[in-house]
C-alpha cells in the first residue's frame, strides 16, 4: 500500500471514529464507508437450566452427575451439580445446602425456564445416624416439601428414584433401594412431577452385566478376593469374613463405605468411577429427554 492509500485510510477511520462519537448513526457512517450497514436484529437467547440435589451417587466425585453436565446438556442449559457426599433428605435441608439451591433457583436470567433434579434415598435408609428418615413418614414427606419449595421458586421440580447398588448375592442383584424407589414414585405420581425411574433403569442394566462386570463401574479396582468372590455370583465386602473353608461372606457394610463428604476412590458397590458415570449419565439423559420434553432440544443423548 502506498503512503498515500495508507494515509487516507487513516483519515477514513479517523473520521467514523468521530461521527460514531458524536452518535451519528449507522446509516451515516454508511455514507462514508459503504461497507458499514445496519445489523441484523439479535435473537434473545431463552437459556434454561438444571440444578441437581442428591447424594453421593450424584455428586462430583463418585456419582454420575459430573458425566451428565459434560457430556449431556448443550451450550443453552446450564448445568450446576450441588449433590453432596452422605447427605438423605434430612440433613441436605439442615445443613443448608437447600437454601443454597434455593438461591440458585432464581429464574429472571433464563427465560427457557430451571428445572431440579432431586434424587435421595442411600442415606435416608436406617443405620446412619443424623442422616437416616423414616420410610413411611418423613421420608415422602421430606420430598413433597422439596417438591413444593422447588414451585414455590417458580422452578420445575424433577424427582429421580436412587441408583442402584451393585451388591450380588448368588447371582441375583441385592435390591435394597427399592421400598425408597417405591416412595419415590408414589410422591411423584401424587404431585403430578415428572420422574426419572433411574432405579428401575439402573437395576436392570446392573443386573444384566452380573456381578463381575458390574465391578468395572466403581471408582477403583476390586481385591483379588472380591473379584473371585464375584465370580462365584456373591458380591463381598472389603474384608471377607469368611475364614479358610468357610462358605459365609460379609456384604458391604454401606454405612462405612458412604460417609459424609466426598467418598474416598476406593473400589466399593455404591459410588462410580468414570465409566459407570457416563454408563448412568447417558440413562439419566435418555429418561430426562422422554420425561421433560421442553428440555428435549438442549439434552444430548
């Protein structure tokens, strides 16, 4: 470019810089530089969002929501996973994780709506003390109120029964989630909230591959003893009690293996490593997508 161009080009600029100063308009600058127009209208984004509430079994470590916010959700639904290590429907609500939630529910920035995910029940069953509800009382109720505080926020809530364990006892998958599963469906069906039957759909998958390919789920390699275990179709805790020549073996004790807080990445049959995150995330997906249609377009399968 010669020193001539150049120095018009500088005096080009120099001049729509000041009439944009001025607040002359487009069309005016167009004038001057007809490679300047007026924009296209800005189509309002209608972002939505998902909150989702629960345990360890949904929570960033152990669980399948990290999965499920990477790899699930498009760039128009927010994602935000506030599950925590050990906590039932008690003492998520008396800690105040809830009222975090709560705050997080607020809906002027998206217009597409925020939906809650709530999923409890492993620390809700008995033999956790400060956690464990009764089943027949403050379990559902606990929930309904969930339920209830989620519309109240002018959010939609979304019930999910609980994963299941992967404990096997002669082949056959020790379901002992399924009274919570049950109160579950029954609160979600009352109240008319949209339900992800995650337990239905874990037990079968789980049950399916059988105990020993099960174990590729968890967050760490099983003991020798446990796989050999597996192989003989019962499942069995990290310290067999069986002595030589003995028949007898010592489930998970899942009081122990599910404390409050984040788990530690050990092989056990509740929490998830990687795999078993994405393998339950893609199923939560599916079942949001069939449950909840206006989140259908922004849910990856």
């Amino acid at each position: 470019m010669s020193p001539s161009s150049t120095f018009a080009s500088r005096r080009l600029l120099a001049h729509a810089s000041l009439l944009l100063l001025l607040g002359v308009s487009a069309a005016s600058l167009a004038a001057v530089d007809p490679s300047i127009g007026e924009r296209p209208p800005v189509t309002p984004v209608r972002a939505s969002k998902i909150i989702l509430v629960g345990d360890s079994t949904t929570a960033v470590q152990g669980g399948w929501g990290p999965s499920f916010c990477a790899d699930h959700v498009a760039s128009f639904l927010a994602c935000i996973n506030l599950a925590r290590g050990g906590r039932s429907t008690y003492n998520y609500r008396a800690e105040g994780s809830w009222e975090i939630a709560l705050h997080e529910m607020r809906t002027d920035a998206y217009a597409g709506g925020v939906y809650v995910l709530i999923q409890f029940g492993h620390n809700d069953q008995p033999g956790k003390p400060g956690r464990s509800t009764d089943l027949a009382t403050e379990f559902p109720d606990n929930l309904r109120r969930y339920v209830r505080e989620v519309r109240a926020a002018g959010a939609t809530p979304v019930l999910l029964t609980p994963l299941t364990r992967r404990q096997f006892k002669e082949g056959v998958l020790v379901d002992d989630l399924a009274p919570w599963a049950e109160a579950t469906r029954k609160v979600a069906a009352e109240l008319d909230v949209p339900l992800v039957d995650l337990h239905a759909r874990s037990v079968a998958a789980v049950q399916g591959m059988g105990p020993v390919q099960a174990m590729r789920l968890a967050q760490a390699r099983p003991l020798p003893e446990q796989v050999t275990a597996a192989q003989a179709g019962t499942t069995i805790g990290a310290t067999p009690a069986a002595s030589a020549g003995a028949t007898a073996v010592a489930p998970q004790d899942n009081a122990a293996v599910e404390p409050m807080g984040a788990p530690k990445a050990a092989f056990d049959y509740t929490h998830l490593g990687r795999e078993g995150a994405d393998f339950f995330a893609a199923i939560v997906a599916d079942e949001l997508a069939r449950q909840v249609t206006a989140l259908r377009r922004n849910l990856i399968p």
